[in-house]
C-alpha cells in the first residue's frame, strides 16, 4: 500500500501559506488540498456542494472570517480527506490557520482506515509587521485594522503554543517566509524533499 504524505502549511496569517500551497500542487500532480478556509467562501455559492450545510453561518463573521462550529467544519473536512484518500491521492495539503485540530482529527482517521501516512509540519516564518503589510495588500483598499488585530491575536493565543509543541518534538520545519513566491518556494521544497 503506498505512503499518504500530509503536509501542513503553518505560519501568521498572511504567511503565504495558500500560495505555498498552490506551487505545491503545482509541482505535485497527484495531490490534493484541503483548505476549510476556501471551502467556507466558495460555500457562498448556492451550487456549492456544502452551500446548504454551510448556509446558517456564512453572514456571520469573526475576526475577518465566517465563524464555523467546529463539529460542522470537522464534518467537511473529514469527509473531503476521506473523498482525496478516496480517489487516490498521494499527497494532502492541508492550510487552516482556525481549523489544524479538526484537520489532525481527519488524518487520524485516516490512519485508522490503515493508510501509512507521513505527516510533515511547515512553518512558514514571516513577522508580524510583514504579515500585516501582505494582509492589507490582500484586502486591496479595504483594510480592517480591527479584524487584522483580531486574526494575529488569535494565531499568537491558539497557533503558536501548537507550533511550539511541534517544535519541541522535533516535527516542526521552519522555512524563511520572506521573499518571492519562488524563492520561498525553494526554501519549503528543501524542507519537505
């Protein structure tokens, strides 16, 4: 039975996680990503598979983002890992800043099934001031000093003592996320090849 490899892509938001993601996928053709973030906006297409599940919370928001129930979004993403193992995949790509436990949930589940999977963790390491300067790019004349505020303070009390787990069990990669989307590219092929 072939090896599942899972990779997580850590880091601030505005890390550039989703475009780490993206070259990956690239470079890997029998991958799949799983980014409950995405799931969560393209739910607000009513031709969406998970519109209707998805329907009760996409006007509310938090912190620069649709607020949903763990159980809700755990459900998604189990079934979505299930679905790429499913068809075949080879690699998982996993992003989500607010939802990693449920994404751990989903590949423990996966092993359960028997699969051998190999999991790496990426960190993609930008400042604070860096991640700012990219997440008001990102919002293109709109700026929301308010929910940027609240998105860094959410990544400082929930993300980083995870990522200090990871790094004190020696799973951690961490990769220097300034630069060209290329040049840090590079850097997270290094890590994870």
């Amino acid at each position: 039975m072939p090896r599942v490899d899972v990779d997580f892509f850590h880091g601030r938001p505005g890390a550039g996680k989703g475009r780490q993601i993206v070259e990956m996928q690239k470079e890997l053709p029998n991958s799949a990503v799983v980014y409950p973030g995405a799931i969560i906006r393209d739910a607000e297409d009513p031709r969406h598979p998970y519109h209707d599940q998805l329907a009760p919370f996409l006007g509310q928001t938090h912190s620069g983002g649709i607020v949903v129930p763990p159980e809700v979004i755990g459900q998604i993403v189990e079934t979505e890992v299930d679905r790429h193992l499913d068809e075949g995949a080879g690699t998982l790509l996993l992003d989500g800043v607010r939802y990693r436990d449920t994404q751990r949930r989903a590949v423990a589940k996966a092993r359960r099934r028997g699969l051998p999977i190999r999991e790496r963790h990426v960190y993609l390491d930008v400042s604070e001031e860096v991640a700012r300067e990219r997440l008001k790019d990102a919002l293109r004349g709109r700026p929301d000093d308010g929910a940027i505020n609240r998105r860094m303070q959410e990544f400082n009390q929930q993300t980083v003592p995870i990522l200090n787990g990871l790094r004190e069990e020696g799973r951690l990669r961490e990769v220097n996320g300034v630069g060209t989307v290329e040049q840090v590219h590079q850097r997270v092929r290094r890590h994870l090849w």
